[in-house]
C-alpha cells in the first residue's frame, strides 16, 4: 500500500522544530482541505495529541527539519519485552 504524501512530506515521516533541541513529530494523516492541506502531526513521546497543521509549513525549513532515517525516533514501548 503506498504511503499517503503530499510532495516532498508522506505519512510516517519525522520532523524537528528548526531549533537545536526541538521534540521530533511524526505525520499521523494528510487531509485534502482547502484552501491548503493539512497534516494531523504528534510528538513522538507524547501520541495522545494531535494537531493538525499546514502540509506548507512543514515544507518550511524555517520551522520544521526533516530528521534523517538513521536519526528517526523508534518507540520501544510496543509490548516486546527486551533485555
């Protein structure tokens, strides 16, 4: 199944606020809205509260970063017990 995206921006992929130490959200959903589309995003420790913001914002370098796939945040808390 292809991954939802909305040109350079997919469902799944991970941003950073444009500051050195800002909390990395993940794109949940791309909603098709007019005049611009949206994508509902949450922080990737916090997934209680979505938000829904501009797809054209996150496409913005001075307010969000991609974060690289070797960068990526990986929730360990998915029920698997490690040692």
């Amino acid at each position: 199944m292809p991954r939802q995206s909305h040109g350079q921006v997919a469902v799944g992929d991970q941003f950073k606020l444009a500051t050195p130490n800002g909390p990395i959200f993940e794109v949940l959903k791309i909603r098709e809205m007019l005049p611009v589309d949206h994508a509902l995003i949450t922080k990737v420790r916090d997934r209680k509260s979505p938000t829904l913001i501009s797809v054209l914002t996150l496409l913005d370098p001075n307010f969000y970063r991609p974060v690289p796939a070797d960068q990526k945040y990986v929730d360990l808390n998915d029920g698997i017990i490690r040692s």
